[in-house]
C-alpha cells in the first residue's frame, strides 16, 4: 500500500504479533544505516518479555509506570514491548533514524488504541534523538530510569566505549538494563562482555527462559545492574549525579548464568521467523565469502 511506503519503493513491513496485538513495524532495508532494519533479536527480547510477564520483574503490575529508556531504538520493536507492560518509554536512536522510528511509535500507539480503547494499563512511547556519548542530550532525557533497554546495540568495536559510557550516565542505583544481542564478531562479543563486566552484574538469560519459537544461539539477553563495590566510582562520566547507594537486586546468586541446550524441534514448514533467520545465515556467509 501507499500510505505504508516512507521515502522508497524498497521500503517493507514487518508484521509482529505480542500481547495480543498484532504491530507493523516500517523497515527500510536497503538504506545506508543499520538502525532503518528489524533485527532479530529485538523480536527475542519482546517474546522473552511475553513469556515472563505473568510474574517476577516484568509483570505489569512491577512495571506500570516505570521509565524505560531504549538505546539504538532503530525501529522501535523493543520499546513497544515495555510500552505495552505499562512502561513509560523514550525509544532513542540517531538524528537520520528519526523520522522512521516516529512513524513507527505514531502508527503502532494508535493501531493499540483503536484495538483497545479502554486500555489504562498500557503504557506510553515517545521518540527522541540519543547520540551516545553527547552530555546535552542525556541530561534532556532526564536520568536515571528505571530500565535500560537495547537489541543489536553493537556491531563494531569503537562502539563499545561511547555505548558503556552512555549506559552509566542514564542508570542509578536501582536501573536494570536488558541487553538483546547477535553474535557477529566473537571479538566484539568478548571485548563487549568483558568491559560490561568491569561495571556491572551480568546475568545470561537462559533459552529455557526464552520464547521456544523466538530464541537462536547466537542470539543471546543479558540483564545488568550496577557494581556497588567500592572503588567503582564514576558511574555517570557523563553526568554527576552523585549516586551511591546499593542497589536492591541480590546478584549472588547466579541462576540465570547457565545456558539451557535445549532445542525446540523443527516443524516441516519453515515459519516467518525461521526465514528470517536462515535469511541472515546466508547473508553472514555471503559477506564472510565475499561474492561479487
């Protein structure tokens, strides 16, 4: 249809069911930033969130009205999954992946609202620039939230820094950020987890724990909190909020770090989201083997 297009005939949408609400999210694959993309693992953090919502940290009645930031929002798929637990949530991303990241939270906020009217439990989703690293536009966000979010943050290694430092300037002591991540480049992945590591407790969500369609090993949650050990002192470079206290969750324990092995079984028939996924194998191989 038309009115779906944005700037190009190549520009597509993407159909994704959660909650019960069916969202259409715009995607422009074949323009020059990555952020204009649907990634899978985005999908994996929603459903993971579906799954775990009728207790625990992500049930609603834990969320309603929490604050949610979203970093490298792209399309905007893992904002609307805090939205539609209660959260509010600001989906962020760069100044030129703006206008499809709004199109996308002004369409799915009112396809919601014309399904379910009277829905006082969902929560609200609003766009805005984040340029991770820049001073201003963090202190306009107004943190720390109370969630930290992001799917497919990192894909190279000079990311790394600007994305920790921008981690630590929008968190406080009670934030839990919840990471949905690819493995594209074992070296980017271990760099990233170490570094995270000197900040934060991180805890790998096991696939157990995960929707049994929408999970992949090489996609992989994590869910973080701040370090409160002592010499750990510049937890917000970016912005001097003097925070200090412990946080409440108790992260000796360590039950989320085991990986389950478990493999849901192959139906006969490939659905939409294995399509998707051997479409991005083939893609890596292509790019790996470097076809002309």
């Amino acid at each position: 249809m038309e009115a779906d297009r944005l700037n190009s005939p190549q520009t597509s949408a993407v159909l994704f069911e959660v909650f019960g609400y069916q969202l259409q999210f715009s995607q422009d694959p074949n323009s020059k930033h990555l952020g204009t993309t649907v990634w899978d693992a985005s999908m994996v953090l929603v459903k993971y969130l579906e799954k775990n919502c009728r207790k625990g940290k992500f049930s609603p009645s834990k969320l309603k009205g929490k604050r949610v930031i979203e970093l490298g929002a792209g399309c905007g798929v893992a904002g609307f999954g805090m939205a539609l637990l209660g959260c509010d949530v600001v989906s962020t991303d760069q100044v030129e992946v703006l206008p499809l990241l709004m199109r996308n939270c002004e369409r799915n906020s009112s396809r919601i609202m014309q399904m379910n009217p009277d829905a006082d439990s969902i929560g609200s989703i609003t766009a805005a620039e984040l340029s991770w690293g820049n001073s201003d536009h963090i202190r306009a966000l107004d943190p720390p939230f109370d969630f930290i979010i992001g799917t497919d943050v990192v894909y190279a290694e000079h990311l790394l820094e600007p994305l920790l430092q921008t981690m630590l300037a929008l968190s406080g002591p009670r934030t839990t950020i919840l990471i949905g991540h690819e493995v594209r480049s074992t070296n980017v992945h271990e760099q990233m987890i170490e570094l995270w590591k000197k900040h934060f407790e991180v805890k790998t969500v096991p696939r157990s724990k995960m929707d049994i369609k929408y999970q992949h090993p090489s996609i992989q949650l994590y869910i973080m909190t701040l370090k409160t050990t002592e010499g750990n002192t510049s937890l917000n470079p970016l912005i001097e909020n003097g925070v200090t206290e412990k946080t409440e969750n108790d992260t000796s324990g360590r039950v989320e770090d085991e990986v389950d092995n478990e493999v849901p079984t192959e139906p006969q028939n490939l659905s939409d989201w294995e399509a998707r996924r051997y479409g991005a194998m083939a893609a890596r191989l292509l790019r790996d083997i470097k076809i002309t």
